[in-house]
C-alpha cells in the first residue's frame, strides 16, 4: 500500500516563481549559480527530474529559503498538494 501512495506522487517547485522574483534570473543563470546545466533546471521545474536532496538544498539556500518553501509533494490520486509549504 505504501508503494502504491508513493508512486501517485510527484514533487512540484516553486523554482520558476522564484527565479522570476529573483530579477528574472533565466534558467541559465540558475544553473551556473548551482554548477548543473540549463536542461537540469528546465526538468526540475517541469516536474520531469527529482533533484538530489543535496541540489535541492542548495537550489533552496541560493533563493535563501527553506527546501519546503521551494518543493512540495503533489498527490496525482487527488490532483491536489499532499505537503503544503
């Protein structure tokens, strides 16, 4: 069952948002401020790549917020956020 619940889920990002509040600070920039590629940002934010727990950390303290702030877990069963930030 719990193998099950977990696969109904997905992590979302805020990361778009922020970068945009952040001077519009394009994907590339992101992605050199954190040493990873424009493609690695790009699938983040599209919900197609899960970052490591330590390139989320640092996606987060470069926005200078909390990882929750930033991600968040979507459950597709209810189309609706399972963890709020």
């Amino acid at each position: 069952m719990l193998l099950y619940t977990l696969h109904k889920m997905k992590l979302g990002n805020n990361i778009r948002r922020l970068r945009f509040e952040n001077d519009e600070m394009s994907q590339e920039e992101l992605a050199a401020a954190l040493g990873v590629t424009r493609q690695t940002i790009h699938s983040i934010e599209k919900e197609k790549f899960i970052p490591s727990a330590l390139l989320a950390m640092q996606i987060a303290r470069h926005f200078g917020r909390r990882v929750e702030e930033v991600f968040n877990i979507i459950d597709e069963s209810s189309n609706e956020q399972a963890v709020k930030p």
